[in-house]
C-alpha cells in the first residue's frame, strides 16, 4: 500500500512524504508490495528532475533483554558510566 502526503511550508520548505506499508522482498531481489513493484509505483511520484534519494527503513523488533551490557545502548558497554 502507498500514501503520499504532501505538507505545506512552515519553517521548512514545503516537501512531498511518500510511505510504503507491508513491503518485501521478492526472490528476485526487488521490492514489493500489495500492488507490484514500489520502484514502478515510485518513480511517477518523484518531483521533477530528482534522480537520486535517500530512504529511511523502520523495523519493529522484538524486546530481548541484553545481558552482556546491562541495559546499556549497543556499542556503548566499553564506557565506564559510574
């Protein structure tokens, strides 16, 4: 599923936020969703003369409690904290 918000200037310029729900990856290598490839559903909605852009993934992960750092963020349990 695609959603396409468009937000209004304010303090920032007014920008275009593009949001693609239940997407994977196919055997080949491309990623999908319910309605085909998100390249082939994306590029129509690009702005003109954008060729390239960055995208940011999000997971939900399970809670697993980290016994070798106590608690302490990754990479940080080389940091004497007391």
């Amino acid at each position: 599923m695609i959603q396409i918000k468009i937000t209004d200037p304010k303090v920032t310029n007014r920008k275009k936020n593009i949001t693609f729900k239940d997407v994977y990856i196919n055997e080949d290598g491309v990623l999908m969703d319910e309605n085909g490839s998100v390249g082939e559903q994306l590029k129509p909605e690009l702005p003109e003369g954008v060729e390239y852009f960055t995208f940011k993934l999000s997971f939900e992960l399970p809670d697993e409690a980290d016994d070798d750092n106590d608690g302490a963020p990754r990479g940080y349990d080389d940091l004497d904290l007391e």
